[in-house]
C-alpha cells in the first residue's frame, strides 16, 4: 500500500485479522491469520525488499502464536535475519 502511514496500515491488518476471524472452515474450525505487516521511511530499493520482510514478521506471527500480527518499521534497505 504504496504512501500509508504506519498507524494506518496496522490497523488496516488488525481489520482484517479480525474479519477473517470471524469465518469459520465447513468443519466449523476458526480460520487463524498471521500477518505481517513492514513500513518504510524511505522506498525500499526493489520490490523484493517489502515482500521479504513481510514475509519474515508473518513467519515471526505464526512463531510467536499464530493468530497475530508483527510489525516493523524500517528505514532504508531491509536485510533479511540469518536463515529466513
């Protein structure tokens, strides 16, 4: 989401967190969602950068319990951790 603020786009996730929380599989099992959410003080230097980061705080929301949303802020080029 190209030129949203960071309070905007957490609370844009929780929505939908939220909403998907509501559904239910046909099994009447809930339908859990990690999130992760990545904002960046300048643009990222290619489209990889946000996807990537992204990526790892989802892999973050599902390791610290499934069902959550991590989020980050960063400020130029993201490196991703060791092994992710």
């Amino acid at each position: 989401m190209p030129e949203t603020r960071s309070p905007e786009a957490w609370a844009l996730a929780e929505r939908l967190r939220s909403e998907l929380g509501r559904l239910q599989t046909r099994d009447g099992w809930p339908v859990p969602c990690s999130i992760g959410v990545v904002t960046f003080n300048r643009p990222p230097g290619s489209v990889q950068e946000p996807i990537s980061a992204g990526d790892e705080l989802m892999y973050e929301a599902k390791h610290n319990g499934k069902d959550r949303i991590e989020r980050a802020r960063r400020t130029g080029s993201f490196v991703p951790h060791p092994g992710a």
